[in-house]
C-alpha cells in the first residue's frame, strides 16, 4: 500500500451548516461534484469530504453512534507565529470556535486550536523546525 | 487560510501497537520525530502522525473520553478495482480488519473499508472518474 491518504471524509450533522463554513468562511474551493449531500475540496495535498454522518457509517457498516473526542486532529501548519495569530483572529470573526488559544508549545512551536461546526478539532501551527513548500505541505528535517 | 490540510494526527491507544501496524504493517516511512509517544509518516501529501489519545485530547484541551464511530474516514483512492482487491489481500495478511469487503458501489466505484487497531476506518477505493497522478494524489475531474 503506497504511502498516502487522497481523501479525509468528515461525516456531518448538517451538511449545509459544514458546506457553509468550509466554503463561505475559510473560502475553500469545492470541486468534482458538490450536491446537496457531498462537497469534495480542492486542497494541496489531501482532499477534504464533506458528507452526512450517518450515510458515512452506512458505508462503512458500522453504528452511527459516537460521542466525545474523535480522536482525530487535523493541522494547518503555517510559516510563522504572527501567521497563526493572524489566523485565529479570521477564524474567530467567522465564528470558528477557538478552543486553544495562539501560545508557545511545549516543543518550542506555536499553535492554536479551534472547532468546525461538528467540533472537529483543527490545530493551527508554526514548528519552527518544519517548512512549508510551495503547494504548502510540510518539509520534514 | 489556504486550502490545505498538512498533517492528520490519529490519537491511538497503544502508540507501540499502531506504530508496528503503520510502519511495519503497511510498510509506510517515518521520518522526522519518531519518539516513544509521536511518529510522523513521510506521505505523499497531507502527512500522517500518531500521538497518545491522552495527549492529544489535553493539547486540544477537550476531555478525552470518546466513544463509538469517530465521524471521519480516511480514503486511499487506487488506479483499478484489482488494486483495490489486492491490496484488500495484503491488508488481511497483515491482521487487517476488513470491515466492508470490496464491492461495487452505488455511485459505480469500487471499494472495501478496513481498520486500524484502534478503529479508525479506511477506505480503499477506486473510482472510475478520478486519475491518480504521480504522487499518488487524486485528481478531480
């Protein structure tokens, strides 16, 4: 299995709320087909999914039920600390939920967090050690 | 905020179990920090990390506890509906959990999902009206 993953799939409560945050708020570009139940985003690197919950556990065969913590954190790495603060101060004005705010982590990085409408958790991050390429992936060392 | 998503980090139970089913397992590269509590995997496009749930939760600072389907899944688009059989044999080889066998599904692609030792789920799928570019990406119509 070649080292990848092309799609992220966040299964959504209301679909229309998440399609409205991720493309009106953060202004991301959906493509490929966007109905009144999935939106695929053109995104460097891997792509996003959007689609209802419960059609997600269908095809997947598995109870839709679930609670708390996912588990799963998505991160927005960025070039600079003042990047992150800028950020934050975008997410907050179209009403993201900031659940951390900007501060030095303990590994001598910089981040933040904040919720999307499901309250799926993404980070917003500066690692000092990594950089960003061109199409905005990260470089490890 | 560019369209992007840099690194999802999967919050596991036993980083030494999820770490061997990852690395050893698929055979997928570390690089960067490969520590007793985070690994990073060097993949084509958005990165992948593994990090204590704990952990995760508190840098998140959300209670940890969570139960049941986490909402996301993570898709690994192949070039043909053998890919994705083959590719199914190897996953169950390696102590895989097929939880969706590989079938045509209702919008003419084919797929199959596995999990990982947590849960998480995967899909391998293949569909006929997205190309694979050289690394590995999907290409939207």
């Amino acid at each position: 299995m070649k080292p990848g993953i092309t799609v992220i799939t966040l299964g959504v409560k209301d679909f229309k709320r998440s399609l409205n945050f991720y493309k009106n708020g953060l202004g991301w570009p959906t493509k490929a087909t966007e109905t009144d139940s999935i939106a695929f985003f053109e995104l460097n690197g891997t792509r996003l999914a959007l689609y209802p919950k419960d059609d997600l556990a269908k095809d997947a065969n598995i109870p839709a039920g679930g609670s708390g913590f996912s588990g799963i954190t998505l991160s927005h790495n960025v070039s600079s600390e003042s990047e992150v603060d800028s950020l934050i101060v975008d997410l907050r004005r179209i009403g993201a939920k900031i659940v951390v705010e900007p501060h030095r982590t303990s590994w001598g990085g910089y981040g933040a967090y904040f919720s999307d409408p499901d309250g799926y958790l993404w980070e917003v991050v500066y690692n000092p050690g990594w950089k960003i390429d061109k199409d905005g992936l990260v470089k490890f060392p």
